[in-house]
C-alpha cells in the first residue's frame, strides 16, 4: 500500500543516515593518512574535504526526501478568521474549532483587549461592569445548549424566569408574569366579579392549580388580564388587527417581507386600527427597548417579526432569565473561548486589541473572487500585521465595525452587498451603575420607563442587580466578601440603560445619573428618594446597535456576503444579517439569533472552501414549532390573499 512503501522509503534512508553517521569518522581518519601534506595526488583521487562534502549532500538528499514524503501525506493547513468577538463571532469560531477539519488554523480579532471575557472591565473605582444588561428567553435552544455542551449547571448560571414591570408618570402601568408558572388564582382571581367562582371552578374540574398552556394569544390575553393597571381591555383587544397583519407578513413571500419593510410601523398601527393608548402606553415603550427605536423609525417587517418571537408565538414566549452571577461574558463566553483556545479542541488563536484594516481580494483561477490576505493594526505595539493565504473569513460585526473594515478594503467596498451594508446607520445607547447604600425593595426585578419627558425620547429601563445577584453582592461591589469599609453598607446594585439615546448623548455622566436619581427611579418606585447614592458609572455608546430602520431590508449584509458565485470564501453573522435559506426563528436584535448566524456563516464557509475535506457542519437547534392555530391562519391568509390586493401596503 502507499502506506508501506512510504514506511520502506522512510526506513531506507534512516539506514542511509545511520551509515553516513558511523563512516564518516572512518572515512576522514583513513583520509587524513592517505593524502598527507607530503604526499601528491593525481587529479582524479578524492580529497580530505570532498568526502564529508559528498556524504553531507547524500545525508540531505535523504532528510529532503522525508520531508517530501510527510508534506505529501499532510492536508494543507485551513487558515480561517473570525473578525469579531461578539455571539456571532463566537458561533462561527465554535462550529470551525468543531468541524474536524484535520489541519485546522482558527484566529479570531476583535477590537476588544480581551474578547474572552478572562478580563472583567472594570469602572475607574474597581467595580465591574458591562454594556447593557441582557436576558436570555424561553426560546434560545442553542445559548441552552450551550450550557449544558460546557458543563455548566443552568440553575447557576441563569436566574429563575422573572417578571416585569412598565412604570409611567402615573405610575405602574403594567407587569408582565412569568407564564410558564401562572397559577389559577393568580390569573382567574383577577377577574372582577366573577374571578373566584371561575378560580373554584376551574381547580375542582382539573385538579390542579396551574394555569393552562392555551393557544397564542389566547393564553396572553387571559393571562395579563390581572396586570394591567390602568390600559382598558378595549385598547388591548385593539392588537388583534395587528396580529393579522403578522400572519400575513410572515406567512408571505421574500416579495410580501419587503413590502412590509417599506412601511414603518407607526403607519402599520394606523392602517390596523391599534389604539393610540395602547401604542403609547405599551407598544412604543416596549418596542423602544427591544428595538431601541420608536415606531416611526422601525420597519414593520422587523416589528411584527419582534412582536411574534417574543410575545405571540407562544403563551410563555415572553418568559426571561438573567444571568446569576457576574456578566454574561464571564459567565458563558469564558468557559466557551477556554474550551475551543484548547490544541485538542481545534486551538483557538484570540487576537485582542485589535482593528481590522483591510481584507484584499485577488482573482482565483475559476474567475471568482477570493480574499487572500488580512492586514489589521495590532494597538499595544502599534503596528500593522499581515495574515496571509487565507481561506476563509467570517466578517461577524455590527454595523459600525462593517463601515470601518468596507471603507479601508477597496476590494470589498467595490461589491455592492457591502458597501450598502457599510452605509447603515446605528443607535446610541448609554448604560449606567447606580451604587445606593441600601436595599431597595421593587416589585419586579426588571423594570421598563414608558413616556417620562426626562427621556428625551429613549428608551429606558432598570435592572435590580441584587436582586438578580442576590448571592452575589459583594462582587457586584467590586468586593471579595461582605463588607462596611468606606463605602459602608452594601446596598442596591441597579443597572439603568437607555436606548436610542441621542437626546442624551451631550448630557454629563454627572447630569445623566441625576435625572436617574432625582427623576425618573423615585418616580417608578418611591422608595428610591429615600436611598443615598454611593457610587456611579456612565458609558456612552454611540451608533453600536444595528437599526432596522423602514427599507432597511434590502441593504442589511447577507449570510452569504457578495454570494458563492462572486466571493465563495467571505460569510457575514450578527442579528443584523439576512439569513436567506438559512434563516432561523430568533428574530430581532436577539443574542440567540447572532450566536446561530455564526454557526451558519462557518457552515456555508466550509462548504464553500474545504471541499476536499471533510468537515462536520454544526448542528442549529430549531425553535419550538408554530402552533397550529397560526398555522392554519397563515394557510387561510395564503388563499385569500391569491385573489385579494395587499392595498395596505407599498
């Protein structure tokens, strides 16, 4: 077999290097007495120095074979980069550590100084922090599956599913339970009148207390019922115009999705008769902090989208967890990048500190584009560094990092996939620690502001950390254990984000914290004007978040970047990607929808690259289905929708 006579070829010249070894002193000894000085040789005799010459030249000839012999046997090396180091990036850094390519080089850069999260960024008093407080919903099956792939216990990782509260001027307006653990009194005994006869009724007919899962929306509507403070059910029953509009929105074609882009979804509440209260106390509020912008700057498509994932899909869809302990970069990608950073486990390059500044196409011999070489500015040593054959690249970055890579790569920005993705804009947001010297006690721990003037037109919301982090205190404090020193006692942690910030951008951190302590927290829970701040940090943002502005579709970069057919070895992941024949169930700006956008750009990148290799896709975990009601309903709405003009669109 080739096998073997590569064996028998290695095992020769190991004996021809053996020889030389053992000769050699032999050959230069009798050497040395044959052509002494004195003596006189003919020209055809062999001098002192032409032995160990001629013998050295055999002794390479053989070494040279070897290496041949190994090169042959060795796959080439697959070089790929993941430019970015958020969910996306590391879905694509997971699934080419995983693939089993044999011969695998895997380098991931970010602008971060340490994209794994081994390093806790910290405020200028020791605190650590994190931009954004993020939650985990009931269908993120692949973050889940995540968990449980490194080990870790779900329970000490995620906090219990929490509810949440909606606070006006007026004060609380709404909160939203936990479904998936309502209970019969808790929902029918809100019911006027009638409440503990149906509570009664119902425990004695099934003999149990929990509340049923009921089919979408029917389930929400019986379930909220006991917590809307002040919005009527009037204004509520108003939303099923709107439901409507999704089933025919997303039961529709590619062409019948960008119709609906078009159209913000201000104009869509309009034309489907959604009451103006429950837009203003509820939808707007809502939308704001899931989408970070108001309804006349969204596109409809990508509201309904939202509004489905979260809300109308299932009766618990809206159900959410926090992380339990720290940040959700040390918590989850830590563990994650320490695994795939492993030799055994595909032996993770991380390039921190890091700027991409151009990636260089070059003309393959099948006439299609490839990008061969990267070149990014290393910040700690201030120089440029240059990786080159490369095979591959997945470009997982938000829209501000795609602006800046497309306007330093000629080559890139000369496809049109990119420079439209380049020209997108983004969202302000700014993210604040408030340190009190007590525990203040609220009704929910994850809280939404809705229609405060001190808003300037953002989005705002409080998270309780100590509430979340209840075990957790001192690290929230930045401390090792329970501690009164300076500071004195350890009191509430509360994390206060706004988005679509740019009406608060020019404030000072010191007159941003004082319209959260002065303000809008006393206002929603009056407890607060009676807490003394101990300690504060304010980050400003802006432009980082991808906005799904009204036609925006079109533009917003696709999975397979320019397409297999004109750049096969470039791929795109984040939330903001179009997913085409990829395209899963997270919607939104959703950390579950960027963590399966990388394991897809790396699947199709494989596909497209290591042809000759065989490669293990990695695996994408599906929501849970549609129900049948909506089904049925996108089915019925295909049919009537066949003969009847969409006259409510563009």
């Amino acid at each position: 077999s080739a096998h073997n006579f590569s064996f028998q070829r290695r095992s020769i010249t190991y004996s021809i290097n053996m020889i030389i070894t053992l000769i050699t002193p032999l050959l230069m000894a009798s050497s040395a007495k044959a052509f002494a000085p004195a003596s006189t040789t003919s020209s055809s005799s062999l001098s002192a120095r032409t032995i160990p010459r001629r013998l050295t030249w055999l002794q390479e000839t053989a070494d040279a074979q070897v290496v041949e012999e190994i090169a042959e046997e060795s796959p080439p090396t697959k070089k790929y980069v993941v430019v970015g180091g958020g969910w996306g990036g590391w879905g694509a850094a997971k699934a080419l550590c995983e693939s089993g390519i044999e011969n695998i080089e895997v380098t991931m850069i970010d602008a971060l100084p340490d994209p794994t999260g081994a390093t806790p960024y910290l405020s200028p008093t020791g605190k650590p922090v994190e931009a954004g407080t993020r939650g985990f919903w009931k269908d993120y099956p692949n973050i889940n599956a995540l968990v449980s792939f490194l080990g870790l216990d779900e329970n000490e990782v995620f906090t219990p599913f929490t509810n949440s509260s909606f606070y006006s001027p007026d004060g609380l307006e709404a909160t939203a339970p936990v479904f998936s653990e309502a209970t019969v009194g808790s929902i029918l005994g809100g019911f006027p009148i009638v409440g503990d006869a149906l509570k009664n009724a119902f425990s004695e007919s099934t003999l149990s207390d929990e509340f049923p899962m009921l089919p979408s929306p029917l389930g929400q509507v019986l379930a909220t019922i006991p917590y809307f403070e002040r919005l009527p059910i009037a204004d509520r029953a108003s939303m099923v115009g709107l439901l409507l509009a999704t089933i025919d929105c997303l039961g529709g074609d590619e062409e019948t999705k960008e119709q609906y882009d078009r159209m913000s979804a201000h104009e869509l509440f309009l034309r489907f008769k959604i009451s103006e209260r429950m837009v203003s106390d509820f939808i707007k509020p809502t939308l704001l902090v899931g989408l970070f912008k108001p309804p006349e700057e969204l596109s409809a498509l990508v509201v309904m989208e939202l509004l489905y994932y979260y809300a109308l899909a299932h009766q618990d869809s809206f159900d959410v967890r926090w992380i339990k302990n720290g940040t959700v970069s040390d918590s989850l990608i830590q563990p994650m990048a320490e695994r795939l950073m492993k030799k055994e486990n595909g032996g993770l390059q991380v390039l921190g500190g890091c700027r991409v500044k151009e990636i260089s196409l070059e003309k393959g011999e099948d006439g299609k584009s490839h990008a061969s070489k990267l070149s990014y500015l290393n910040t700690r040593s201030g120089e440029i560094e240059v990786i080159e054959n490369i095979d591959g690249i997945v470009m997982a970055l938000g829209n501000q990092g795609m602006q800046s890579v497309v306007s330093s790569s000629p080559d890139l920005a000369r496809l049109p996939e990119f420079s439209r993705a380049a020209g997108l804009k983004g969202i302000d947001v700014i993210s604040c620690r408030l340190y009190f010297d007590r525990i203040v006690p609220t009704r929910s721990p994850a809280n939404v502001f809705s229609r405060f003037e001190e808003l300037r037109g953002a989005g705002g919301t409080f998270f309780m950390l100590d509430q979340f982090q209840e075990e957790s205190l001192a690290q929230l404090w930045g401390k090792d254990g329970e501690s009164e020193d300076d500071e004195g006692p350890l009191g509430s942690v509360v994390a206060c984000d706004f988005y679509n910030s740019c009406g608060l951008m020019s404030l000072s951190d010191e007159d941003i914290v004082k319209i959260l302590t002065d303000d809008l927290l006393p206002s929603a829970v009056s407890k607060f004007a009676d807490a003394k701040l101990v300690d504060s940090w304010v980050g400003k943002y802006p432009g980082v978040v991808s906005w799904f502005s009204p036609g925006s579709y079109a533009n917003r970069p696709p999975l397979e970047g320019a397409g297999n057919g004109v750049l096969p070895n470039v791929k795109c992941a984040g939330d903001w990607v179009r997913m085409g024949e990829r395209e899963h169930g997270a919607k939104g700006l959703c950390q579950e929808r960027a963590f399966v956008s990388g394991f897809e750009a790396a699947n199709s990148l494989m596909k497209d690259t290591a042809k000759d290799e065989k490669f293990q896709a990695h695996e994408v975990l599906a929501v849970r289905e549609d129900e049948m009601a909506f089904k049925l309903g996108m089915e019925a709405n295909k049919k009537v929708m066949s003969f009847l003009p969409r006259f409510w669109t563009r």
